[in-house]
C-alpha cells in the first residue's frame, strides 16, 4: 500500500503531536507514525513547567495530576536551601501516558491521521518529496518531521551531524507511605549536587513519587546514587518502586536542523534545556514552529527552510545557548556555585523559577539590568579568582 500526505510526522510524543495538531487546524495533510500503541508509559519526571502550560493551546487539565506552587531547591553538600513561591503552578505533575495521549487525542479530532504499531525502517529524500518505509506500509509526503526522540532513527538514516550530548537520568515510580506523600503535596524538590555534576529531584503524583536523578557527564552509573537518594528520603525501604532509565539531550545538534524536505525537532534535534533537563518545553515549542514554518512557507522547500532555519535562530537556539553556559557554572564551577548560592541563593532561584514558569527566559536573565551575569560575577572576590565569560548573545 502506498500513502500520501502533505507531512509525515514520525513520532507521538510532546514534539509530534503538536506539529500534527497545528498542521490538521491549518487543513494540512498529515499523518503520525509511531511505533508505540498509545498510552504507553515514558521515562519522565511528568513535570510539565509553566512556560510549557502557557506556550500550548491544548486543554490538560484532566492529566494534571497535581499543580506545584512551591519548588524547593537545595544545595546538598553546603546544606543551603531555598523555597520559591508562585501564584500560578512551577511545575504541573502528569504521567507521560495520559499527557502523551491527550496531544495525540487532540492531532487526531483535529484530522490527523494516526498510525500505530507503525515504525519507520528506511527514508529517502527526493526534489518534490520524501518516501518512508515502514513495518506496515509505504508512504509519501512532501516533508517529514522527524519527531522520534533522542535515538531518533530518522536523522541516523539521513545522515544528520550529531554533535549532541546524551546525559544519563533515571526515574523511579515510587508507592510511598501517605505521610511522606503529604510531605511533597504541592511542591517540587530538587537537591542539586547530590552528585557532583547533577541533581535528584521528587516529582509529587496523584498516588506515589516520580523521583529521579541525572548526570550532566556521560556514561555514568546512577543506580547508587538512586539508592542512597531513596534512602535519605525515607523510601529504601518502600516495597512497590519501578525504575527506568533513558537519555537526555543537554547540547543541540550541530544542525542543519531542516534538510532534504525532513525538520527535526525535540530531543530528535537535541533541544532539552541544559541546566534542567527539562525537554518537554522545547519538544512542543519547535514542533510548533516546524508546523508554522510549512504552513508560513505553503509547503514550498525554499521557503519552509528559511522560515524553520530563521524562527529557531531567533528563539530556541539562542536559549539553548546561554542555558549551556550556566549549566556549565551550576554543574562544572563547583567553587563559583558555592560562593553564588551562599551569596545570592533566594535570587538564583527566584530566576530559575521565573525561567520554569515562562515570565523571564535565560537570555533576559543574562542580559538585562540586575542580571545573573553579574551576580554570577564575583568582583574582586579574589578567593575565587573566576571570571565567566559571558555568552554570546543571538
Ligand atoms: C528520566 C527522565 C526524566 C525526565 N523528566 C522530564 C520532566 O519532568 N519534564 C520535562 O519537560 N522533560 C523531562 N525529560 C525529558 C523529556 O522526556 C524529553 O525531552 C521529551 O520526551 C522529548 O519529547 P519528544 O517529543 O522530542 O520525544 P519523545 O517524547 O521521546 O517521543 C518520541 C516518540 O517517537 C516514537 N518513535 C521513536 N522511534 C520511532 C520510529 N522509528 N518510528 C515511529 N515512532 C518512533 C517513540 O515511540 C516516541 O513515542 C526527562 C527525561 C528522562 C530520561
């Protein structure tokens, strides 16, 4: 059987899903391949943050399974701790499953068609089109969004320069106690430096605790650094924890990030944010983006690929750029981090929280008056000797 489509959309996860949704509103069109049959569960916090609520025009609320307007952010070994408050949740609580679902629900009463079951084995690219090969058909379309995740087989096949860094990250399911769920109702925990180069977190559910942690070096094992997590919270002993492990895409890909009519987006392109972690914001941002771009530039080659290459220059890319650099202190200037949280601790975390919440973004952050590049500047603080050089800005 041979299919065609004005877009082809590989993947159904946060980036997939929104692209079709936008491009089924604009009467494009498009259909979703996805290997899974939905829902399924996904290694992740569920934290959706704010920027994220703000940014999607698709109503969640019945996969939201708690609102968190406190975060608490604590500096391990120096045992500095911090609490942010905000009248509009940080950080809304789902299960991968059902928010998955809810946008993939949405793409479809919108008038994508979905197909499930359904991998992408082989893609080949030509003047007026791509071909896509999959377990169960072949199809068509004149471009492809390649929306498959971080092992994504599309830009493997293409060919696309990597350039990424795929940091390690596990997730426990944790049944807990009520007592210790009423100790997080409403509020996100996150211990930085409990490893050296990354964070543990607790992620409040309707029923249990998403806990996890990550690593901003590759290749390491996180196993015991869970174990003594769970312990130090008070769960080791808890019977029913699940655990899952994936990888997070911490630096984008050297790019071209639209080529040979295939638009790579979400952790496909490397577009998780670098100090958190958090790849859901940008998964959604771009695969909105790459939508617009082809209905901006009528599904016209020349067009798409300015409007896609121009949008994210201007918008994610820069972000992406600035937020490397302060992973950079936040993870690998263990000295300038001690000296910032003990200085200006509670204005280090209220920028945060603004950035989770989508009021401020890094580059505002950094460049604006009262910015973090000077609170993160220790003048004449000779003890520490460091000096960071700013980002480049755009
Ligand atoms: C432990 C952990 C915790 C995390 N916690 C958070 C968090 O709390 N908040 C947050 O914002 N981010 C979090 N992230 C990151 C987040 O999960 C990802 O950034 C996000 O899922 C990226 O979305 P995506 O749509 O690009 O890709 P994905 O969500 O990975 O979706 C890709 C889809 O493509 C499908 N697919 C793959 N290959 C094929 C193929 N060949 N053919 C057809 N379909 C295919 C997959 O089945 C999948 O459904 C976490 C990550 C990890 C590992």
């Amino acid at each position: 059987m041979n299919l065609t489509y004005d877009v082809i959309v590989v993947g159904s996860g946060p980036a997939g899903s929104t692209a079709a949704w936008r491009l089924a509103k604009a009467g494009v069109a498009v259909a979703v391949i996805e290997k899974a049959v939905l829902p399924r569960y996904k290694t992740c916090g569920g934290g959706i943050v704010g920027r994220t609520i703000r940014a999607l025009p698709i109503d969640l609320r019945h996969v939201i399974e708690q609102e968190c307007r406190t975060a608490q952010m604590n500096l391990l070994p120096e045992g500095h701790s911090f609490t942010t408050h905000r009248r509009t949740p940080i950080v809304s609580m789902t299960m991968r499953d059902q928010f998955d679902f809810t946008l993939l629900s949405a793409a479809q009463e919108a008038g994508a068609v979905v197909h499930q079951r359904c991998a992408l084995e082989g893609i080949s690219s030509h003047d007026d089109g791509v071909e896509v090969a999959t377990t169960s058909s072949s199809m068509k379309a004149r471009f492809v969004i390649a929306a498959d995740g971080a092992l994504s087989t599309v830009a493997r096949k293409i060919g696309t320069a990597d350039g990424r860094i795929l940091i390690p990250a596990l997730e426990c399911e944790v049944t807990a106690p009520q007592d210790l769920l009423d100790t997080f109702h409403g509020v996100s925990r996150f211990d930085f430096g409990w490893l050296s180069d990354g964070y543990a977190w607790v992620f409040p559910k309707r029923r249990h605790l998403s806990i996890g942690v990550l690593s901003m070096t590759r290749g390491k094992d996180l196993k015991s650094s869970m174990t003594r997590y769970l312990d130090r919270l008070g769960c080791g002993s808890v019977s029913r924890i699940e655990q899952h492990g994936f990888v997070i895409p911490v630096r984008p890909r050297r790019g071209p990030f639209i080529d040979k009519r295939i638009l790579l987006v979400g952790d496909a392109a490397g577009f998780a944010d670098p100090v958190t972690g958090e790849g859901i914001s940008f998964a959604i941002q771009s695969g909105l983006m790459a939508a617009q771009a082809l209905i901006d530039g009528q599904l016209t080659e020349k067009s798409v690929r300015q409007a896609y290459a121009r949008t994210l220059a201007e918008t994610i890319l820069p972000e992406l750029r600035i937020g490397r650099w302060l992973a950079r202190l936040l993870y690998h200037a263990p000295r300038i981090r001690s000296w910032a949280f003990a200085r200006h601790g509670q204005r280090l975390c209220e920028a945060v929280t603004d950035v989770m919440s989508g009021t401020r973004t890094y580059r505002e952050l950094v460049f604006r008056p009262q910015s973090l590049l000077r609170l993160l500047t220790p003048h004449g603080d000779t003890k520490s000797g460091y000096q960071p050089a700013p980002p480049h800005d755009g």
